[in-house]
C-alpha cells in the first residue's frame, strides 16, 4: 500500500528518473541514437516532458504514412514528417483538437484566401494592404507568421519549402489538410502547460498598435499584480479549475480557455465566450450572444459580485456604441456615398481617406473597443476615443468635403457632432454652447448598440436610435 502511494506521487510530480517513466517504443529509441548527440537541447527538453514519462517519444508524434502528402518515406529506416499538425496531435487529444478545430484560430489563414484555397483575398484591406501597398515579404514574414501560411512540401527532399516553412501561425494549411498548430501555443519539445498559460503566449500574437490585448491586460487591475499574487497558483497543474483553485487575477488563458467547477468547461475556441466582434469596422454581436456572454459571466463569478460584472459589461455596450453611433457608421455612410458619387476607385487603398479610415476603425476604434472589454482606461482613452476623434473630426470629415463639397454637412449637423460648429461667439455664447453639447450627452439614451445579427450594419443617429430597453446583461438572466 505505501509503495504504492509512492508510485502514484512520483506520477503526480514526475520526477526525472522517476521508475513511474512507462517505456519508450523501438522506434524511438532509434531516433535518439542520432538525435540525443546532433540535437541534445532539443532531446533534453523532450526528456523533461510528461510526454516523455507517459513513454510517447519522437516517433508517436513525427511517425506519418507513407501515403501522406509530407511523409518523408525513408529517414534512416522510418517513415516520418517534419510537421506534427492537429491531426498528429488528435490521435490522442481527440477533444482539445475537436474544440480547437471550430475556433476562428483554427481558421484564420483560410479565411484570407479565395474558395479555391490558392489565392489570397485581396478584398480583405488587411490582405490588400500586406500583399499589394507593402509586398509580399512582408506578408510572408509579417501576416503569416500569425494567421498561419499554407505549408507546401518540396517534392524532391520531402522537406518544408522554405518560402512557407518554418511558421507556427495559428491557423497554418498543412499538407495532410489539417488547419492550424497545435505548437502556436505548446512550445516543442517540453508542451510544459505551465509555459502555455503565460500571457506573452498569447501576447506573441495579441499586440501592437491594432489588437494590444497584452498590453491592455498588463495595465489592467488583472494584469498589474499576477506575479506577485498568483505565486501560490501551481500553473502546472491540470486541471486548474476556478471556484477549487486558488487563482487570485486571471490571464488571458484564465478568462478566454480556462474550466471552472460550475457551468464553464475548458475550452479549445475562445470564441464560446465572446458577445461581440471588436474588431470589426462596425461592431456586431455575434451569434447566441447572451449565451456566450453567461459563460464568461460565470468565470468572472468565482471572483466578482453579479453587479460588479453586469457594470462593467455595461460600460463596455456603452462604449461599443458610442463608436459605432458617432463614429464608425456615419464614416462607412460618408465613404459609401462618396464611392456611389464615383469620387473613389474601387481599389481599396490608393486614396488618402481610405487609409485615414483604416487607422480610425483598425488601429484607434480597435484599441478604444477593446480597451473597455478588458478594463485598460489608457487604451479606451488616450490610445483609443481621443485618437478615433481626432481621426473622424479632423482628417476624415476635412478630406471627405476636399472629395465632394457639402457631404458631411447632414452628418455635422446632428445634435452629437454640432459641437465643432456650434461653439463660438462671445465668452457667454461659447460658455453655452458647450453645456448644451454637455447636456446632450447626460440626457440621451445609449443606442442599443446592435440587433443581435451578426456583422449587422444597420445605422441610427444618437437622436433616432431607440433607447437601450433593459440592460443586454440582464437578459442572459
Ligand atoms: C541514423 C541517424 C538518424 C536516425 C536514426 C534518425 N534521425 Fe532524424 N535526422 C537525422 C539527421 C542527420 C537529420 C538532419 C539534421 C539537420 O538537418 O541538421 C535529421 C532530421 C530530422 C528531422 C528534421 C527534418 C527537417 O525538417 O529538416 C526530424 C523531424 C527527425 N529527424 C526526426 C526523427 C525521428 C522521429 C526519428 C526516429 C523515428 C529519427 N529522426 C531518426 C538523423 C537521424
Ligand atoms: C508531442 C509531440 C512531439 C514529440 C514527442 C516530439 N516532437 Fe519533434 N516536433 C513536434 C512539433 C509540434 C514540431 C514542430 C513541427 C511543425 O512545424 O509542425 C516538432 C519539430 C521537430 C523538429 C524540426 C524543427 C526544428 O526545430 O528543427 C525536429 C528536428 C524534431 N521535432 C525532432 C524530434 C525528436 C528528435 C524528438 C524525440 C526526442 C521529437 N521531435 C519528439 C512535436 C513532437
Ligand atoms: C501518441 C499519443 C500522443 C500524441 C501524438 C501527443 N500526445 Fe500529448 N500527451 C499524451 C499523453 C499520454 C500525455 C500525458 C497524459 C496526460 O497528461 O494526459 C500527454 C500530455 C500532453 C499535455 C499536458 C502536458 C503537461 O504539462 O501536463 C499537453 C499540453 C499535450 N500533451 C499536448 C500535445 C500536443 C500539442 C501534441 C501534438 C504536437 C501532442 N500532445 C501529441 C499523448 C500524446
Ligand atoms: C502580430 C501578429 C499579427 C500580424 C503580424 C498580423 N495579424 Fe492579423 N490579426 C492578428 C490578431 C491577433 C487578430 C485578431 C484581432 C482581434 O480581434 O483582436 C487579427 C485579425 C486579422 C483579420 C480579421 C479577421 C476576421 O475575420 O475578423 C484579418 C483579415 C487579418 N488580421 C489579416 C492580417 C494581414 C493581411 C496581416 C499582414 C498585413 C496581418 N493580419 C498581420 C494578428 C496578427
Ligand atoms: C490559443 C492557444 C492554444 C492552442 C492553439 C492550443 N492550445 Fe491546448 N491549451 C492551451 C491552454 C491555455 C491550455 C490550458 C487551459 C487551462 O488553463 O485549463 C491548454 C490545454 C491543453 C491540454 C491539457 C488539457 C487538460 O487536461 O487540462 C491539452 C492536452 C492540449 N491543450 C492540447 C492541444 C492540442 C492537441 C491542440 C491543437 C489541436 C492545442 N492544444 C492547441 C492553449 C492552446
Ligand atoms: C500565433 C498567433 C496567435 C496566438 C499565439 C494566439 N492567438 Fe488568438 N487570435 C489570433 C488571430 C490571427 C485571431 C483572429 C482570428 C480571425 O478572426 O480570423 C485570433 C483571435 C482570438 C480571439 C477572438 C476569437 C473569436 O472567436 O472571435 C480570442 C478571444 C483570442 N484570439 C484569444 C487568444 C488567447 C487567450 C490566446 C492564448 C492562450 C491566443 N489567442 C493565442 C492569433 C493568435
Ligand atoms: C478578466 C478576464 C479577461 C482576461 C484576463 C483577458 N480577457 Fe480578453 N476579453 C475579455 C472580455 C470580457 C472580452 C469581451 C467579451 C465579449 O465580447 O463579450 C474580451 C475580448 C477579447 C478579444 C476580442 C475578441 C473579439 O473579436 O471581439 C480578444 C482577442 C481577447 N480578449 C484576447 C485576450 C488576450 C490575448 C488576453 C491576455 C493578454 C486577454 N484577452 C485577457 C476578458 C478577458
Ligand atoms: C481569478 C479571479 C478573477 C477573475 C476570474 C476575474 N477577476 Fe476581475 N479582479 C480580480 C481581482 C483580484 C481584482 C482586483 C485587483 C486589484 O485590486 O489589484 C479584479 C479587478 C477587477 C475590476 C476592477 C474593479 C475595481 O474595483 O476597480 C473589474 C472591473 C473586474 N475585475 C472585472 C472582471 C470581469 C468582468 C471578469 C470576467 C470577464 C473578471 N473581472 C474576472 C479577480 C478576478
């Protein structure tokens, strides 16, 4: 009896040399005799794994058919392949890749490219902008180094073709027609899970000027004291359940991926938890919102009070839509009639205004939106609403009337953008204006901010919009 609660907590623990290590396959074997000499850090880290105590060494993951579109048929008595794609790892994680598979993530670089799969979408501005207004390194190196490239294989050595290999975008085409990678998030060789629950993993890919989630959770009351609070939190540990655990903040794994004792299971597509598209032109709710809004909602419930969370997802409707109200529709509106009155080609970006709003919805609004989602003030405020302001009052409306005199003049005359022709005159005058213009704000109603259809565009003024009627959090109630 005790030699076996021994045995079962050198498991627990794994030990290196623990006797609890189950045995590694022929094959394997045969791999490290070369590779432990030619690539000893990279077998040393494979060593530490628990891959490596469960006996699944290098051949249980690079072994391929001979039959497979990347199958190197011969290498030194084995049929392998460099590339260990969803479906390698799916063999035996057949959930977390079933889960990963229906994300966005899974996805990404497919939705860049035609229905054929050959060429990219050069309607998206992103894809316009990185293949064609910058170039096609740049998009090799830049896009595809996140979204994921189409990996092809060179017919002769069975290798990966330099121009699309090596990447660990999210959402890589591999060969065996499998999207993603599983290691854009699991580092080789140790898949150690406490490494993929760091925030900077995700933050490879979400930052910069355009999506600063990292940047916004670090400044966040979440982000400031992780390392200092969560030090009690063994983030080895599987599973780390909220509402067991002791996890004081949450990361960005904690929120979006991470199991809870009630309600919240893990999850492999972060997008189960999502109530709005952020980081659209215009923002819409996404399908089955309220549902997906009550699982983050009971995340944030081992932590918080219901009206701490209903408030705060208040403030985040209020501030979708307030950019989509006064910003972001009247600008689509503007740059639809300019196009309908031939002022625009159809080329995405060779005019002045096309890019002037690309900073506006893709960079500023983004910031602004998400800002609010994730409590970053700086990133709502300074990074985000000032800059989409300035955009809108100061580049935007001046270029759009250069274009087609008298267009904003209907869109400047509505009760929330009067402002900038309103106050002026004598000290008195000006004194009054700007209380109007404030009076405005404290008296309107937030316009319900969208219709629960996605990528709906449907447009109303601050003055015509319908007030919001009960709280959109409290309908998921
Ligand atoms: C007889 C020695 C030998 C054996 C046995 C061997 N390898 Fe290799 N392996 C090599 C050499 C040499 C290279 C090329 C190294 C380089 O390019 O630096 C290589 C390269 C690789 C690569 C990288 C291919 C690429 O994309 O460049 C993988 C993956 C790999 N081996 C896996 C395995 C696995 C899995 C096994 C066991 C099933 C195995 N090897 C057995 C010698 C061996
Ligand atoms: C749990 C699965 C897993 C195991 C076990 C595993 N690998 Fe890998 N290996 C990967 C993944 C994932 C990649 C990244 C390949 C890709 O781009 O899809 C990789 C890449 C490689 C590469 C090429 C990339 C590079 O950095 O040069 C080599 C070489 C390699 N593995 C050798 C080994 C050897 C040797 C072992 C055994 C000691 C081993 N692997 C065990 C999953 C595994
Ligand atoms: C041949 C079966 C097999 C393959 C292929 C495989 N795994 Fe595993 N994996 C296991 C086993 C067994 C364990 C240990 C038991 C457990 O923890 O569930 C494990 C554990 C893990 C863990 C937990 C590690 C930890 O620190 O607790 C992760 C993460 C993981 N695998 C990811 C991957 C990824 C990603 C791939 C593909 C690159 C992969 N696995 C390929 C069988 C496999
Ligand atoms: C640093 C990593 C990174 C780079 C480089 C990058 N992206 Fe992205 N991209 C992302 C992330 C993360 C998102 C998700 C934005 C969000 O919702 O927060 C995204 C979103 C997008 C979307 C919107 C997806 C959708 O359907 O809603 C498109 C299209 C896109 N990127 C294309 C590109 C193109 C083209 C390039 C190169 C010009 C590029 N991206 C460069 C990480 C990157
Ligand atoms: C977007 C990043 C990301 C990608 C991509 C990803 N994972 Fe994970 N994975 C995580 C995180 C984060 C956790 C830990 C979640 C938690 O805290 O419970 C995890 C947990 C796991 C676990 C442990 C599950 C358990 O028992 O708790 C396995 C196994 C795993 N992933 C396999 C995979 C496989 C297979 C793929 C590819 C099909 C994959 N992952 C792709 C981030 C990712
Ligand atoms: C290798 C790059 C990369 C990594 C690493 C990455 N993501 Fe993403 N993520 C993306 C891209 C690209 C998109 C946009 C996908 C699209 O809409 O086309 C995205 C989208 C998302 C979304 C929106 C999903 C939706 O359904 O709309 C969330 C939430 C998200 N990621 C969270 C995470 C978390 C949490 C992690 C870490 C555990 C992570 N991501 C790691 C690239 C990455
Ligand atoms: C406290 C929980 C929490 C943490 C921690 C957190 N997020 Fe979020 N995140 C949210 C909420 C809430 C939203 C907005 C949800 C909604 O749409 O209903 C969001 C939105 C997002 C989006 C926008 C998705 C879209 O398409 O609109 C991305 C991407 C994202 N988070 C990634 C991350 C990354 C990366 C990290 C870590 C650096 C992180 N999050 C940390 C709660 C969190
Ligand atoms: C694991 C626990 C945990 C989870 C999960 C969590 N939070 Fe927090 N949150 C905290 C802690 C602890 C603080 C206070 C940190 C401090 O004071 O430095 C905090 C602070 C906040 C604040 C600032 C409150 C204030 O008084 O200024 C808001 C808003 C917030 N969280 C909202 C959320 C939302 C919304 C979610 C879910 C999407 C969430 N949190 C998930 C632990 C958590």
């Amino acid at each position: 009896m005790a030699s076996a609660v021994v045995v079962l907590w050198f498991l627990l623990i794994g030990l290196p040399g623990a006797t609890a290590e189950l045995p590694l396959s022929q094959a394997t074997q045969s791999c490290l005799k070369c590779h432990e000499s030619m690539s000893p850090n990279l077998v040393e880290s494979w060593r530490k794994s628990s891959h490596a105590q469960h006996g699944i060494g290098c051949f249980e993951c690079h072994q391929a058919n001979a039959s497979d579109p990347d199958a190197i048929p011969d290498h030194n008595g084995h049929i392998i392949s460099t590339l260990v794609t969803p479906n390698d790892c799916g063999r035996c994680h057949a959930e977390q890749a079933a889960s990963f598979a229906r994300s966005r993530h899974a996805t990404t670089a497919l939705r860049m490219r035609q229905p054929d799969g050959q060429a990219f979408d050069g309607t998206k501005p992103e894809v316009f902008l990185g293949g064609v207004m910058q170039g096609m390194a740049s998009f090799l190196n830049g896009c595809e180094s996140c979204h994921g490239s189409q990996v092809a294989i060179d017919p002769e050595t069975r290798l990966p073709l330099s121009r699309t290999y090596p990447n660990h975008g999210i959402g890589r085409i591999n060969p065996d027609g499998s999207v993603g990678a599983c290691s854009a998030c699991h580092q080789r060789h140790e898949f150690r899970i406490a490494s993929t629950r760091q925030p900077g993993v995700c933050g490879r890919c979400h930052l910069g000027p355009d999506h600063p989630q990292l940047e916004i959770w670090k400044e966040s009351k979440h982000g400031l004291t992780f390392h200092t609070t969560n030090d009690l939190v063994d983030l080895n540990r599987r599973p780390l359940l909220l509402g067991r655990h002791p996890v004081v903040v949450p990361t960005c794994a904690t929120c979006h991926l991470g199991g809870t004792i009630g309600g919240t299971a893990q999850t492999h597509d972060p997008g189960t938890r999502l109530s709005w598209r952020t980081g659209l032109e215009v923002s819409s709710r996404t399908t089955d919102w309220s549902d997906k809004r009550l699982a983050m909602f009971n995340v944030c419930a081992n932590c918080h009070s219901m009206n701490l969370i209903i408030s705060h997802y208040e403030h985040l409707d209020k501030a979708i839509a307030l950019y989509n109200k006064k910003f972001a529709e009247p600008a689509r509106e503007i740059l639809d009639r300019l196009r309908q009155a031939g002022k625009l080609d159809p080329a995405p970006f060779n005019e002045k205004i096309e890019l002037i709003w690309l900073s506006l919805w893709h960079h500023e609004g983004r910031r602004a939106r998400m800002g609010a989602a994730m409590m970053g003030p700086d990133y709502v405020q300074w990074q985000g609403f000032y800059q989409v302001a300035l955009r809108f009052y100061f580049e935007f409306l001046p270029e759009a009337e250069r274009l087609s005199p008298g267009i904003t003049a209907e869109i400047a005359a509505r009760p929330e953008h009067r402002w900038l022709t309103e106050i002026g005159g004598t000290k008195e005058e000006a004194e009054a204006a700007i209380q109007r213009s404030i009076r405005f704000w404290l008296e309107s109603q937030p316009p319900d901010p969208g219709s629960g259809q996605p990528d709906d565009g449907a447009s109303a003024t601050m003055e015509t919009a319908p007030a919001i009627s009960t709280p959109a959090t409290e309908k998921s109630h």
